[in-house]
C-alpha cells in the first residue's frame, strides 16, 4: 500500500463505518440502479427557473393560471415531502427559488409513483408537468413525469439553523448554501458588487488587467509573504500580498487608467476581518491625484448602495450607517490630538508620543519603543485609540513618510505623504494616496525598509531593483487605491465576520 493510499478505506468498508442513515440511501441507490433507473441521470434540461416562475405567476388568480395551461420542466433539490397516500406535494430548490410539484400516482403511474416514494429529501429531481394554483394559492406544477436526476447519500441538516458552531457551517459551505437562503444572498450579493465595481469603472475608460500571482520579489505593501517554490526553475517565489508595483510598471508602461480585481496572500493572523486569502480592487489613474480619488470613491460606494440595497444606509455591528455624501475627512494628528485631549503641536514631540504610546490598551514594550519612529509611534496610537471611532465613512489623512513607503511627499511638508484610508464602520476599507514616482527618492525608501528589516521589521518592504529601474523611464504623475472586497460586502451585507462573506475561507484540516 502506497503512502497516498495508506490508511483511506475501500469503498465498502467506507459504507460500512457510515450511520445507518447513509447506509440505508446506499442501499436504496443500489436497489434503484439494479431496477434500470440511473441514481445520476443525464439530458433532463429545465426550460423554467423557480424565482422567474414564481415572479410571472404567484400573483394571479387561480383561473388565470389554469387558462394559461403553462407547460414546464424544473429541476432542483427536494426539500420538503407531504404524502396524502395515492398523492404527495415536494418543495423543489433551485438556484433561483422553490416552487411546488404535485405528485399523484394516476399521473406518474404504478411505478413512476413507485420510484417516487422510495426518494429522499436531498435528492434532485426533474418534473415536467402543467401550473395550477392550490387552494391556499400557491404555486405548484401537476407532475406528468419525473425523473430522478442525482442520489443524495446523506440527509440534509434537520436544525441546521439551530447550529451555533460556524466552523461547520464554514467547512460544508456546501451544506450551507443549500438550505440557507440568507447565506446564498450574501453570495449573490458579492457578485453583483464585484459585476458594479467593474462596469463602474470600465465607463470611465478604466482597462482591467491581470499581473502575476508569484513574484520573485514580494512588494506592493507591508506584509509577510507566503513562499513556495517552483521545481524547474529550483527558486524561491512568493505568493502575491498586492499587485500594486505591477500596475505602476503597467502605468509607465502607457496604460494611465488601470485596474485589477485581484487576489492577495498575507502570511499573517486570522480575526473578525482578517483572512489570509482575500480580494482586493486596485486601480492606477495618472494625471489625477489622491483628492481625485476621495470624490470618485465615495460616488463608487455610494452608487453601489443604491444598487445592491436601494438605501444609502447600512446596518452594521450594531450602527446604523448613512453613507450619503459628502463624508467626513480627518487628519491623523486631528483625531489623535482630539482623542488624547493634547494639542496637535505636542505630538510633534517624541517625549510625549512615548508617554501615551505607554498608555496605550495595548502598549508597545519600551524596547520596541525605542526602536519605533515617531511616525510609527503615531500610527499606533491612531490605530488603537481613533479607528474604532470612525463609523460614519471617514477619509483619514496627512500620513507619516515612514509608514507610506510607496507614497509620494506633501510638497509643502515632506514628513508627510498625500495619501488617505477610508474608515467605515470602524474598519479600513480603502488605502489611496498620490503615488511616488521619483526614482531615487523610491529607491531610498526602500533602503530604509531594508534597514528596518534588519533592526526587526518582518513586514518591512524588500528592495525591488526592477521597480526602480521602471521609474527611471518615467512614470506620469498617478494617484493609485485599493479597495477590500471583503469588508465592503461585509459592510453592505450586515455580516460581522470576514468569513461570513468569504466562500471558503482558510479553515485548520478536520481532525480524524
């Protein structure tokens, strides 16, 4: 026995280890099989959806229905059986809605109505027959034939809404979006914002591109990568934590308005709103500038509010958030000064930044203070003492050089860059800021990256030569942002957990 077979049961020594549920539908599909009709047909196409049907019809009267005389074939999952003896009503799902079939022995036959009864909830069927309305007026289609189309071996979740333990629902997603319609509209949801966001932005001659997902030097932001490495080349790469410097050499490159709908990899903690495998919107416009941005974003998120909720307010984690325009814009020495109850002048000095960082709920060891700069220290108490704060959309702004490596200087203060974070809800949902195209001030930020890496720095950036070279050539004056897709279907959802909006979200192997 090989080590890839080791210790993985044959198949009927698999069945025999299942519940007695399981194997009782094992034997059921055995018996049906041996009895000429497939457990997992092919050819049955649906000419109608459940939603759409129900959409056209579920409003008319009884008679209307019956002079129609629609003919249809449906097939979904079986979700629900009401057996009257000689007849039985099946809630059939689709990917679009249920609708419900009436199933009737002198319609189906002796043994169609046979085979019928021997199915589970779980299994998926295919019906064809004519529409009525019930008594209690709801629509139903009058089976003429049906056909078993797959087996399902395992029963459905009994109380699966009763379930507290989300990590379940998380590893069956499957399971998940079968039987909650809640979780499958979130998913819709999603579609509908990524679909908006592209043709938002293709309207405003925006060309949507794709960069690679393995680098040989990781870049774009402050983050620890994920290594793999590619046997015929016998190199190092690194999953990509942004595709930020790509899209820059594609700016220098002639293409001056950019995007990618990207996936991203960070090698770091997962939380409430960090997952290590995410998707982000990046987008380069050259000629424009980080103001630019502020105005085009909120019209972006605003637009879609009304696209996917029809309301500019949104509920989440307890608030009620109005999203309408204009939004609030914040300086980071602003909200610190205001929040600590200090003048903006007395956070100038280090001293001072040093006695409330030791204040802090979370407070940095003097050793690591000591090694902190002054942009750094004030960047830690703006993340733990204002952020929280922000639930109304806020533009934060004037960030410090040392924290900004890729963005370009304030002309009139270069200890800052022109650069703005969104906050919604308390969480950062966008990062933007004019882009610095000086090659040696890029490579010299670098170098001082390399340096704090040295002194400790694991998410510092690493130096990339190429990238300097392609500044060199000269790239236009360009504000670039990125934008979480995650947190803002979080947010236009109500879903508090990143992993709620993620189909897939990184999850420990099972336990045996």
């Amino acid at each position: 026995m090989s080590e890839q077979t080791e210790g993985i049961l044959g198949n009927d020594a698999y069945v025999a280890e299942q519940n007695q549920v399981v194997r009782g539908r094992v034997e059921k599909m055995q018996a049906l099989r041996a009895e000429g009709v497939a457990p997992y047909a092919m050819g049955f196409r649906p000419d109608a959806g459940a939603g759409a049907l129900q959409a056209t019809w579920s409003g008319r009267s009884a008679e209307e229905v019956e002079a129609g005389a629609v003919r249809v074939r449906v097939a979904g999952r079986m979700m629900a059986i009401r057996a009257f003896g000689k007849a039985a009503f099946v809630a059939i799902k689709d990917g679009s809605g249920s609708i419900q079939a009436h199933m009737r022995k002198d319609l189906l036959g002796e043994e169609g109505f046979g085979v019928f009864k021997r199915l589970d909830l779980g299994d998926v069927i295919g019906v064809e027959g004519v529409l009525f309305l019930t008594k209690t007026g709801e629509l139903t289609v009058r089976a003429e034939r049906f056909v078993l189309l797959t087996k399902s071996l395992r029963p459905l979740p009994e109380k699966w809404h009763g379930l507290t333990d989300l990590e379940t629902r998380l590893r069956q997603r499957y399971v998940d979006l079968m039987v909650n319609d809640e979780v499958r509209a979130i998913f819709r949801l999603r579609s509908q914002v990524v679909s908006y966001i592209r043709s938002f932005l293709d309207e405003r001659s925006f060309v949507e591109v794709e960069t690679p997902m393995m680098h040989t030097t990781p870049g774009g932001a402050s983050a620890r990568p994920f290594v793999t490495h590619h046997n015929a080349l016998d190199m190092d790469l690194f999953l990509r934590i942004a595709p930020e410097l790509y899209l820059k050499r594609l700016v220098v490159g002639g293409f001056e308005r950019v995007y990618e709908v990207n996936r991203n990899f960070r090698n770091e903690g997962l939380s409430r709103r960090h997952n290590p495998e995410f998707t982000m919107l990046e987008l380069y416009q050259a000629y424009a500038t980080y103001t630019d941005l502020m105005e085009m974003t909120e019209e972006l998120v605003v637009s879609l509010c009304h696209k996917v909720r029809q309301s500019e307010v949104v509920e989440w984690g307890g608030h009620r958030i109005n999203m309408g325009r204009p939004w609030r814009r914040l300086r980071i020495r602003e909200g610190v000064a205001a929040t600590c109850q200090v003048s903006e002048e007395a956070l100038g000095e280090r001293e001072v930044l040093e006695t409330l960082a030791l204040a802090l709920p979370e407070p940095p060891t003097v050793a690591q203070i000591r090694q902190m700069s002054a942009g750094h220290l004030l960047m830690a108490l703006f993340e733990q003492l204002v952020e929280g704060q922000l639930i109304e959309p806020t533009f934060v702004t004037e960030y410090p050089a040392e924290v900004s490596p890729l963005a370009r200087r304030n002309d009139e203060d270069p200890a800052w860059v022109d650069r703005f974070e969104l906050f919604i809800g308390g969480i950062e949902v966008a990062n933007a800021f004019n882009e610095l195209n000086d090659p040696l001030d890029q490579r010299q930020r670098f170098l001082d990256q390399l340096a704090a890496k040295v002194a400790g720095d694991e998410e510092a950036h690493p130096m990339d030569e190429d990238y300097v070279r392609a500044l060199e050539y000269g790239m236009p004056p360009t504000a670039g942002e990125g934008i979480g897709i995650d947190r803002l279907v979080m947010l236009l959802s109500g879903s508090e957990s990143i992993r709620e909006v993620i189909l897939f979200p990184l999850l420990r192997p099972e336990r045996p």
